[in-house]
C-alpha cells in the first residue's frame, strides 16, 4: 500500500534536510495552490507554489498576492475545441 500524502510529505521532507510542514502551513499551501488553479489552469498550482518557495514567500502572503492578481484580471474563457 502506497503511503498517505502525508507520510510522503514527511519522507520528502526528511530527504530534503526540511521539518515535515504543519497542518496549517499544508493548508495555506494548499489553499495558494487553490486560488492559482482557479485562476488560470491547473498547471499553475504548482509552479505558483514554487515560484512563492523561491521568493522566500509565506504561502499566505503568496495566497494575497494570487488573489489580488486574480481579481484584477476576468475570468479566463472557455478552452478552444479540439481540432
């Protein structure tokens, strides 16, 4: 049987030299990774996490920032049909 995320997170974490992340930063991640999805494509999800890790950002403070770059922006449309 496969490990939970959880777990995973954990042994990821402990490969990096990192202290495994609280229920509440996972949360914030989590919810940053959220508003980026919503806010463009899926694939933003995780390279907006990225990107917010690489600046020395806190996931709720990065979670603000895609917040406001999102309300700033409309919705986008729908996907082109496939040709």
């Amino acid at each position: 049987m496969p490990p939970t995320a959880e777990e995973w997170i954990a042994q990821f974490a402990d490969a990096l030299g990192q202290p495994t992340p609280t229920g509440a930063q996972m949360t914030a991640v989590l919810e940053l990774a959220s508003v980026a999805a919503h806010s463009s494509e899926r694939r933003a999800a995780p390279i907006a996490c990225w990107l917010a890790a690489l600046a020395g950002r806190d996931p709720d403070e990065a979670r603000a920032l895609a917040e406001a770059l999102s309300e700033a922006q409309p919705p986008p449309g729908p996907a082109p049909p496939d040709r």
